[in-house]
C-alpha cells in the first residue's frame, strides 16, 4: 500500500517540481566558499566597500574600467556590504539571493494549473539545466554581477514567455521590472531587448497579448519604466564613447565566439581552465590533448541537435528560444566588433537562458522520439558529463581562481623590513588583503629602482613578457613559486 502511495506521489507535477527546486537549492548551497579574490572581484569589493553613499558615488569618477558600467548592481552590493560585511563569502552569498528568486519564479510557473504538460516538462529540465551546470557554478563563486544577470534575464525571459501564452497582468509587470531592473544593473543587458523583440516577433502566440490596454492599465509603471530606460541609456553612451570604454579595446574574433559557446554547452570542467586555454599559444593542440574527456559529449549534442533538427525540418520552422538567442547574439558580436570590446561568456549572461530553454526543448524532443535504449544512452551519458563537469568546476584545484590571499600572506613572510614590493597586477587585489605598505603596483623595478621583492602572476605573460624577460636578466633570487605566482628578490637596478 505505502509503495502505491509513493508512485502516485510521483505521478503529481507538484511532487517533482519541488523535488527539482530542493535539489537545486542543495547543489546551490555547495557553490559558495571563501577561496580568493581575484582581481576583478577585488576592484568591485573595493569600490562598494566605503563607508557612506556619497564616498560610493565618488567611486564611478576613480574608477573608469567596465565596473562604472554596472551601477544598479554596485550600488545594491554596497548595501549588501553594510548589512553582511565584506568577506569573500559574504559578498558571494547575494548570489544566493538571485537565484532563490529565480528558482521561486519557476516554481509559482509551474504551479499554474494552466501550463502545459510538454512546457512543465521543458521548465523541469530547463531547472536542472541551470543549476548542474559548470559555467553557472563557476561564477556562484564570484562576487560578481554575472549571476545576478543571469538570474534577473531568466526572470525576464520566462515572464515574456507565459505573458505571450496566457497573458495575465502579473508576468507583463514582472518582465517589465526586470527589464528596468537588469538594466539597471550592467549596460548589457540591453542587448537583452534585441532577444526578446526578435522573439515576439517570431513567436505566434503573440495573438495573446494587448499591449495598448495593458501600458493603459499600468501607465505609471511603464513611464517609470521609459524614464529609468531613457537615463541609464545616456549614462551608458556616456561611459562608452568616453575617454574610456569601459572594457578591454581589442577587436573581437570567431576564437570569442567559440569560447562563449566552450563555456555555454558544458565543457569548461572537461577541458583545460580558462586561463590556460586563454593563454595557450597552440589552442588546438592544447584541447586536443583533452580528446577524450571531450568527445562524447560532442556526440550527446550532435545527436540532440540532429533529432531536433528533423523535427524543425518537417515543421518547416525553428525553435523561438534558438532564434531569439542567434539574433541577440549577432547584434552583440556586430556591436562589440565596431567598438572593440573582446568579450568572454560572462558577459553575455543575459543569452543563457534562450540557450538553456532551447537545450530544454532539445532534451524533451528526444525523450519522446526514438529507440527507447538510444534515448536512455545519450541522455544518461549527457547527464553523467555534464555532472562530472560541474563537480571538477567547483572542487578540482585545477579550476580554482587565483589563491591572492596566499600570495599576500607568503609576501608578508618574506618581505623584510622596510623591503619594496613590486606587484606587477593592479593594486585592488593587493589592497583588499592589506598590503599596501611601499608597494610599486602594476609596475617594474625601473633602472634607477632600488632593490626589493616582485610578485609574478603567471597569467600576465601574454601582455607583460618583454617587461618580465628585461627583469629576469637582473637574475634576481627566486624566494616562491607555483603554477600561477613566483615571488623574486632582486638587487638595486642603477647602473
């Protein structure tokens, strides 16, 4: 009788989409540590760390590098500081909260006697997709904006998306506060419009909807909206037609393109890491070498896109969520291209989730069509690699940042008194953990330089390898070393 019970538990939607919610919450939970900062993480901390919010405004004017570029999100995590502190995992921990928002966000969709069973299907494993996933692991980790723009673009898509089949008020004004809000939060998340019209657009559905009576209904949200869309658009083009772009200048390329899609479809922890794979002067022979591990999961996709792509065929259309992502895409790559802006997955966070309900839809094609033993072999070994890749992503030491808090610690030991350290990065990472006593940052000992210690980050070597080959002809003594840092001593450089 109990076993009876258990089945027709299981057999309840609600059952499994709590199950789904609770275990990404575990995975989610397990994201989370306080490991290092590294250094784009330690200039956000620095900037949202002061005192008061006037001391916060000062800082969009000293610093001009992409962080000006995300003030909704600076200014949230300066609250965010003064109620939880400024620790790594303190900081890392509003994490959490997006993504508490997101998950609660699926849960009330598919708690909607109204969906459909093929669209619940296609949330649970656009769920599970999301969370057992290496690339949103990864930056759980970072105290960064790109989790809560992913979670906030997720809201938005998904509200688009019930809004265009039901049409009730409550997701039209939650997709509009996300749009204000995401915006508000990094300038790129505009090119998030360009997904979503290209989508209403190409969606159907769109019968559903009355936009004129509901910005009638809602005229003061909307204007609010307008306005707020309106001021953060000239703040943008202010920051990035300025004396400074906000970003690194250099003309992006299809190696962008294939990084992002590297990143997208799960292979970060079956290949090498980033930095080595960006500073690899032989990519192909570099993922070569990872052949193995790579493969099949190359196989799962090709089989997913295969079957869906008849599908699509003999329908004579394309997946909505493909196109809005390919459109959103092409209009980011033209507009980076003209103004030089070389751009790596996180910054087209706002895509995923086009991405991630696309694979959804792949997935649920395949379950239904088919031989039975195909269907449970491709997607359990999708499922396996995608679980390994996740797992390595958070717990292999092979893709863990950069231990700066130890290499402070190890300067600190060695350094005698009164000693000048050169720290060849920028000076953020080094301040946040405290050293900030006669330090040279970003910078080498010059001809004139008296003696002292110099930090190496290893991951420099692509822009500073004239500068660190001049410093080694000084044959100065190596005091530490491991794969990412080397900490030298030297004597005077005069001549």
């Amino acid at each position: 009788m109990s076993m009876n019970i258990v089945r027709e538990m299981w057999r309840k939607p609600a059952t499994i989409s709590l199950s789904i919610i609770i275990l990404s919450i575990v995975v989610l939970s397990l994201s989370v540590n306080d490991w290092s900062f590294w250094l784009d993480e330690a200039i956000t901390a620095e900037m949202y760390s002061v005192d008061t919010f006037s001391e916060l405004l000062d800082q969009f004017g000293i610093y001009m590098g992409s962080e000006v570029q995300m003030p909704g999100w600076i200014a949230f995590m300066w609250a965010w500081c003064k109620l939880f502190g400024s620790s790594e995992y303190a900081l890392r921990s509003a994490n959490f909260l997006f993504m508490g928002l997101l998950l609660m966000y699926f849960l009330c969709i598919l708690m909607r006697r109204e969906l459909a069973g093929r669209e619940r299907k296609v949330l649970w494993i656009a769920i599970v997709l999301s969370v057992i996933n290496p690339f949103v692991l990864y930056n759980m980790n970072e105290a960064r904006c790109n989790i809560p723009m992913f979670a906030i673009s997720f809201i938005n898509v998904l509200s688009l998306w019930q809004f265009m089949k039901y049409g009730k008020r409550i997701d039209f004004l939650i997709c509009v506060c996300c749009l204000v809000v995401g915006y508000a939060f990094n300038m790129l998340y505009g090119f998030l419009y360009v997904a979503m019209a290209a989508y209403i657009l190409y969606d159907k559905s769109r019968r559903h909807m009355h936009w004129v009576n509901l910005c009638k209904g809602n005229a003061v949200v909307v204007t609010i909206a307008v306005l707020l869309f309106v001021t953060f658009t000239v703040y943008y083009l202010i920051t990035v037609f300025g004396e400074n772009k906000g970003g690194q200048i250099e003309r992006p390329g299809i190696g962008n393109i294939g990084y992002v899609m590297y990143e997208f479809t799960g292979f970060g922890g079956l290949g090498p890491n980033k930095n080595t794979l960006r500073e690899s002067d032989d990519k192909v022979a570099l993922l070569l070498s990872y052949l193995p591990y790579i493969i099949p999961l190359v196989l799962c996709y090709l089989a997913l896109f295969v079957h869906s792509l008849r599908k699509y065929w003999q329908d004579k259309k394309i997946d909505g969520f493909f196109f809005a992502f390919i459109v959103g895409f092409a209009v980011f790559f033209i507009a980076a291209f003209v103004i030089q802006f070389r751009f790596w997955g996180r910054h087209l966070f706002f895509l995923y989730p086009y991405w991630l309900l696309f694979m959804a839809c792949c997935i649920c094609h395949f379950a239904n069509g088919g031989k039975r033993m195909v269907r449970v072999a491709v997607l359990g070994l999708f499922a396996v690699l995608i679980a390994i890749s996740s797992y390595r992503m958070m717990f292999a030491n092979d893709y863990k940042k950069e231990n700066v808090k130890m290499i402070v610690d190890e300067c600190r030991r060695l350094r005698l008194p009164g000693e000048w350290v050169y720290w060849t990065e920028s000076k953020s990472t080094a301040l946040y953990y405290g050293l900030n006593d006669r330090v040279h940052f970003a910078s080498f000992p010059e001809d004139d330089s008296d003696g002292g210690m110099l930090v190496w980050f290893n991951r420099l070597r692509p822009y500073k390898e004239k500068e660190y080959s001049e410093f080694l002809e000084l044959k100065p003594q190596l005091l530490y070393e491991d794969r990412e840092f080397a900490v030298y001593r030297f004597a005077s450089c005069g001549k």
